[in-house]
C-alpha cells in the first residue's frame, strides 16, 4: 500500500509540474530572431557539457538516457536504473574553462533496482561554471597601460527530475539558480528547463526548453536570459550505430540545428570503443571547419572516457574531456 501511495504522488507531482509548464511556453512566444543576437545574459548557460554529446554536433536532447541528461533534457533521467556519476572539462580560446558536473539517483527500493524504469522517478543535482581570470582593469580615461586586472565567474546549479509514465513516454523538470560575477559585481536570476522524452523501439523523440525565467540586473541593466525551445530525434538502426538529429529556436539567435553520427564497438565483454562526428549550425560562422565536430570513447565495466574537438575559427579550437562512473 505504501509503495503504491508513494507511486502515486510521485506520477501527480511530474505530471502537475509539466502541466504547470504549458502556459509558460505559450506566454514565451517572443523567441526574436538575429536582431536580438547579443541580447541574452549568461551566455554560458549555452555552452554545452559532455565529450560524448559535442562529438556529436550536440544533437542529444533525444539520445540522452544517462547523467548528462541533467543538462540536455531532464526527461532522459528517467531512463537510469542506477546512481551515475558526470563531470566534463572544456578548454576555450583565451584561458576560459567550462566546468560541469552532475549526479544521478533513481529513487527506487533496492528489491526493484532490476526494474526497467525507476519506481519513483530519478533525481539529479548539477553545477555549471564558465570562468576567465587576468583581465585587464583600465580607469575612466583610457590609457596604454592597464591600472589592474580582475575576474569574472558564472555560475549554475540545478536540481532535477525526471520520471517515466510508462515504458515510452517520460516527462523531466530542472530549476536553476544562475549567478554572475565579474569583479565586484554579482548578478543573479532563476530559471526552469522542462523536457519530454518518447521512445518507440529504436526511435526516439524529444521537445522542451531551456533557461525560461526572469533577467539578469547587473548595476542598472537588465538582460533576459537565452530562452530557447528544442525538439529532436534519434534512431538506432543497427546496436552499433546512433543517428540524431535536433532543432533549436533560441530568442536571440537564428533556429539552428544539429547532426549527429556514433559507431560503438565491444572489444570484450567489458571494454569498448566509440567513434563520433557531428555537424553543428550554430559553430558555422567559424572559419575553416566551422560547424564539424570529431570525437571518440573508450568504456571499460562501468568507466567512460570521452573526448571531442570542436574547431571553432579565428577563436581557436575547443576540446572537450569527461568522465562517466555508473555505480
């Protein structure tokens, strides 16, 4: 009787909170387009976590069944029968580092961890950071030399849920408290990230969005944060092969969208090797190989260790590591 009561008000409460979520879509109907480009604050919010996903263009909202779904669609959480642990390192142009990490924990009593979904939903908490030290402070009146140098962090930490209705459909809600720092000036705002997740034999599909909230108020300006909807899909034609595709309608940029391709390879029961490339619309104002994406993994029991490189012009080129433990 308790397990069914617990049951219930965990399928009322997900059910409730994406209920919730409708008119909020429907209310966001300003997405803009290019004449709001670089009107967004906390673009790191933007910047996307995970060697595995980048390597793959970022089409992942549907393909994402494990920790990284905490920041690509929280729908993808419920699929996890297992606590799983993330964190990824990304090295930009100008000394800037991204940073994320994030844990997973499926809410289920042991006697149920073989079930195929979690019994009471998956919970996950997730922290972001974007930072740059060394930048040079100059006075009112401009001048040749610098009076100093000062910093600037970002920050995101979000709790998130995701919960299967049945072996297809799963719905996933994220809140998220936003901060910025750059010198002694802080900013701060809250934002909501939802998602849905279908999956019918080996297809899959997924729509959402990311960062709805209020503004970020530095001093006397304030700026929206970059609200976006997505929607994507990935198939499995083969156990070997992944195919993704997604679609983003970000408010302050063109709608974009993403290519992804993964070949995984089982060298022995427990070690294998994964190869991914992906196509990116939003890189392609980068010279050279703006757009493209290249990257692989190698698995070993419960271990995985992904890389990617993301060539990104004049800017120079990104490469991302990560980490992912099941336990």
């Amino acid at each position: 009787m308790r397990t069914m009561t617990l049951r219930r008000i965990a399928r009322i409460w997900a059910l409730g909170a994406l209920g919730a979520l409708l008119p909020l879509c429907a209310s966001a109907g300003d997405l803009g387009g290019p004449a709001d480009r670089g009107t967004s604050a906390a673009q790191f919010l933007k910047v996307a976590p995970g060697a595995r996903a980048t390597g793959m263009g970022e089409a992942y909202s549907a393909a994402c069944e494990d920790a990284y779904a905490a920041y690509y669609n929280p729908a993808g959480l419920a699929r996890l029968r297992r606590v799983e642990v993330a964190a990824s390192h990304q090295q930009r142009f100008q000394g800037i580092a991204h940073e994320f990490a994030a844990a997973a924990v499926p809410l289920l009593s042991w006697t149920e961890s073989k079930r195929e979904r979690s019994e009471f939903g998956v919970l996950s908490l997730a922290l972001t950071s974007l930072s740059v030290g060394g930048l040079e402070r100059r006075g009112v009146v401009e001048t040749d030399e610098p009076t100093g140098s000062f910093g600037a962090a970002d920050f995101a930490y979000a709790l998130g849920y995701g919960y299967a209705f049945g072996p297809r459909l799963s719905g996933g809600l994220t809140l998220k408290r936003i901060e910025q720092r750059i010198d002694a000036y802080r900013a701060s705002a809250v934002a909501v990230d939802a998602g849905g997740l279908y999956r019918a034999g080996r297809l899959s599909l997924s729509a959402g969005l990311r960062n709805f909230g209020g503004k970020v108020r530095f001093v006397n300006a304030a700026d929206p944060l970059p609200f976006a909807l997505y929607a994507g899909a990935a198939w499995r034609p083969a156990d070997a092969w992944l195919i993704a595709a997604d679609l983003r309608s970000p408010r302050d940029h063109r709608l974009g969208g993403s290519l992804g391709l993964e070949h995984r390879r089982r060298f022995a029961e427990d070690l294998s090797g994964s190869l991914r490339a992906g196509y990116n619309s939003s890189n392609t104002d980068a010279d050279g190989f703006g757009g493209v994406s290249l990257g692989g993994g190698v698995g070993y029991r419960q271990l995985e260790l992904d890389f990617s490189w993301v060539p990104r012009g004049e800017l120079g080129d990104s490469y991302l590591y990560s980490l992912q433990v099941k336990f």
